[in-house]
C-alpha cells in the first residue's frame, strides 16, 4: 500500500494556528476530508458566496463538491450545532447528501447536560478554572471513558436514545441539582428535544472507519483534519490546561481506527508567534504593548467563543515536542505578516529552569510555571509580506526568520500565510505531491 497519499494537518501550539487555512489549500485537492478528535470547541472561518460562516464539526472539505467528508469515532459531536451548520450551507447553496456527509456511529454525541456540566464545573472553580470553551467537551469526554456516554449509532434510535436518558439522568441530575445548585433537566423534555435532532441526522449516519480506509488503501487523498493543537492534547499537552481528546497525529489511528502504518505526510502548522485561550502556561507570553500589537494585528480573537487570545514570541521547544510526537516532516508558518514592522523579533531556543537552561519541554505543570524563555533575537523587515507571492518575494529579514526556523528544526516550511485571504500564501510544494 504505497505510496501513500494521506495527509494530516496538526496544530504545534495550543490551537488557533491557522490549520484552517491550510486546510482549505489542501481540501481544494483532496477526496476526501477526515475529522477524528474534538469537536465544536473548535473553529474555523469559511467564506460562501462572499459570506462567512463558522464551521465547528465540517471538515472545510464540505465546501468542494468532490471531496466526501467523515466526522470519525474520536470526536463528541453536539447534534444541534451540527445541524445549524448543515442548514446554514445549504441556505447558501451547498448541497450536503448523505454520500457526501458521513457520522461514525461510534462517535459521541455532546447534550445538553454536558454543555450544563462544563460551565457549572467552570464557574464553581473560580480562579481554578480552566478557562474550557463551555461546550461540554469535557464532560462528553468523561462519559466516553467512564463508558456511559450516548454513541450517536445509538442517538438516532428512539428506544435506545431513551433508555439511555433513563440509565444516566439521575445521576447527572443529582449533580447538577445537588453539587452545583444549577437546574437539572426533565428526561421527557430532553427525550423531546434529541429526537428531533436524530431524526434529522439518522440518514448521514455510516460506516465511516471503513470507508476511510478503504479510500486511504485506494491510495485516494485523503485530509485529516486535526482538531486544537499539541500542546492542549489530553495526555501530553500542558495538563491540566489542556483540552479532553488526543490531538497528536497517533490519534487519527485511535480516533478512525487506522493501523498506524496508513498515516503518510504529517504536516504541523505553527503561526510565526504564539497565541493561547484559557488558562495555563505560556512561557514565551508577552503582556506589554508587544503582545497587544500581536493581538490587534493577528485580530487575535476566538472564532468559538470570541475570547482575546494571550500572545507572545515563537517557541521552537514547543515546536519540537510537536515534530516528535507527531512525525511532522514539515511545517506550515502562518501569518508571517503579523510580524511586520516589528525591528527585532524573538525566537525561543531553550528554557531556563531552576538556574538551568533546558532544551526540552518539561512534563510536570510546575515545572512549566516556573521557566522562563532564552530567547535568540532575529531582525524584523521593512515594510509588508502582504503582496509577496513566492518565497524570493519576501525581505531578507523574513527569509532570514523563516531559515533559522528550517535550520533549527531540520525540516523544510513548505507552505507560507502572508495575509488573511486564501490567496496570500506561499506554497513551496503542491499539496499531496
Ligand atoms: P475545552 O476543549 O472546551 O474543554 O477547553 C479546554 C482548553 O482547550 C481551554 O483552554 C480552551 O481554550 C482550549 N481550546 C479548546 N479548543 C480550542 C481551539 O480550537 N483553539 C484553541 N484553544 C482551544
């Protein structure tokens, strides 16, 4: 089964990198568009017929008549959100069939009481909190591993769909009830509400695992469409500040149920700064004017929630951790035009840890609470990267910047953002080539 024409597209920092973008670049080529974690705590923009919309579960595959996309055994999905984005495309034209739309009945499905759980979790942690995105991601999560969670092969059917309620509310009542002090939910109401739902997406429901890889022995393109990023990966990101599923490449083979010798190109996608939401570490952060013009310049603002995001410098130790666990073989650096104007710029090469330097992400939370960045000053460009089309296009200053990332890190940056619109990037390779 060779050679193989699969590409995954990883998120290095802690999500929002821009995956969307080359994603769409991607999605243009593929055959098909594969999401195998999370759920809609993530988000990206789509532009159709010259408006924007907000996809949280499509694949941006769904956009291209020829590309078949799968929502995979690994991701919660909330069904009424799911079903906001069908009906808004369709309103604009695109025609969603259930050959071109296929749910896992293995996947998980986020209700309500999940949504009602997460925020009530967040707001009696007080300063504790995590700073989660509210969706109930990871409660949804929680019943997976406890292994009372609602699979969506069984959402769509009535009578499985209500004797589930019966077995799980009580408990989850108790607990909004009696913990938290917030309004439990009525199962009949609750019963009421979700089959509409199901019955609304019973017919997208199929065999998804098998077809993906089927198309991936068919040496077809497929896209895997990572979901958040490294470093918020449930086991090895920034725990506890950390999203609820695996986020590294390995998980397309858990969260599809792909051997994990069908996984070919891993791409890792990393801005030319770093941003976060929610709570954690964050050691190259900047909280002065810098950061700020970061911010405003990148419009560094949740496309989930709308939260401003923490900005600060690149981190090539994160980036690192990134390739290792991944397999990344090369990079994507977007909004390399967010740097301009900037005279110097930084890029952190190490850490300093208890009068150490270290050349390696820590795992305990306190240790990464405690480092502070060493940094390697590079300097910024004159002007804008806006309008450059090809890699010689671009200032000596950026080149430099981008070659000391090449060199760092041993692998090639094969494709470049240089503005907000799908056309302002530099590609250095063409997509599944
Ligand atoms: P949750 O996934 O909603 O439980 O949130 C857990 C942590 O992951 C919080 O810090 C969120 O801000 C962060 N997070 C979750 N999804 C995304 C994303 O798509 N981009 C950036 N951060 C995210």
């Amino acid at each position: 089964m060779s050679p193989k024409r699969n590409v995954a597209i990883i998120g290095c920092q802690w999500g929002d990198e821009g995956k969307g973008m080359v994603v769409d670049v991607y999605a243009a080529k593929a055959d098909m568009a594969v999401r195998f974690n999370g759920g809609n705590n993530a988000g990206h923009t789509v532009v159709v017929k010259g408006e924007k919309t907000v996809l949280h579960h499509l694949p941006s595959g769904i956009l291209r008549p020829k590309c078949r996309c799968i929502l995979g055994a690994g991701m919660v999905i909330n069904p009424q959100v799911l079903l906001e984005e069908i009906d808004k495309l369709t309103s604009r034209g695109v025609r969603i069939t259930e050959s071109k739309l296929v749910i896992s009945p293995k996947s998980n499905v986020i209700m309500p009481y999940h949504i009602r759980l997460d925020t009530a979790r967040e707001a009696a942690a007080g300063s504790a909190k995590l700073g989660t995105t509210g969706r109930g991601i990871g409660p949804a999560y929680q019943d997976r591993s406890a292994r009372t969670s609602l699979r969506f092969g069984d959402f769509v059917y009535p009578d499985a769909l209500r004797s589930h309620l019966e077995n799980v509310m009580p408990e989850k009542n108790f607990m909004l009830k009696n913990y938290y002090g917030v309004e439990p939910f009525s199962i009949d109401e609750l019963f009421k509400q979700a089959s509409r739902w199901a019955y609304r997406l019973k017919s997208f429901v199929g065999p998804a695992e098998d077809m993906v890889r089927e198309a991936v022995e068919k040496n077809k393109r497929v896209l895997f469409e990572g979901a958040q990023a490294t470093m918020l990966d449930v086991d090895h990101g920034t725990a506890p500040f950390v999203t609820s599923s695996n986020t590294i490449a390995g998980a397309i083979c858990i969260g599809i149920g792909l051997p994990p010798s069908y996984i070919g190109d891993v791409i890792g996608v990393a801005k030319a700064y770093t941003t976060r939401v929610g709570a954690g570490p964050f050691p190259t952060e900047l909280k002065d004017e810098k950061g700020d013009r970061l911010r405003n310049a990148g419009n560094e603002f949740g496309s989930t929630t709308g939260r401003p995001r923490r900005c600060g410098w690149l981190d090539l130790l994160v980036l690192h951790y990134a390739k290792a666990l991944s397999g990344i073989g090369s990079l994507a650096i977007t909004k390399l035009d967010v740097l301009d104007g900037f005279e110097s710029i930084n890029i952190c090469t190490g850490y300093r840890l208890k009068g150490k330097m270290i050349k390696k992400v820590p795992a305990r939370i306190s240790e990464w609470q405690q480092v502070a960045p060493i940094y390697k000053a590079i300097s910024g460009w004159p002007g804008t990267v806006r309008n450059c089309k090809r890699f010689q296009d671009l200032p000596r200053e950026a080149k430099n910047f981008l070659h000391f990332i090449e060199d760092e890190m041993k692998i090639p940056i094969t494709l470049i953002s240089v503005g907000p619109g799908r056309e302002e990037t530099i590609l250095r390779r063409k997509p599944f080539e």
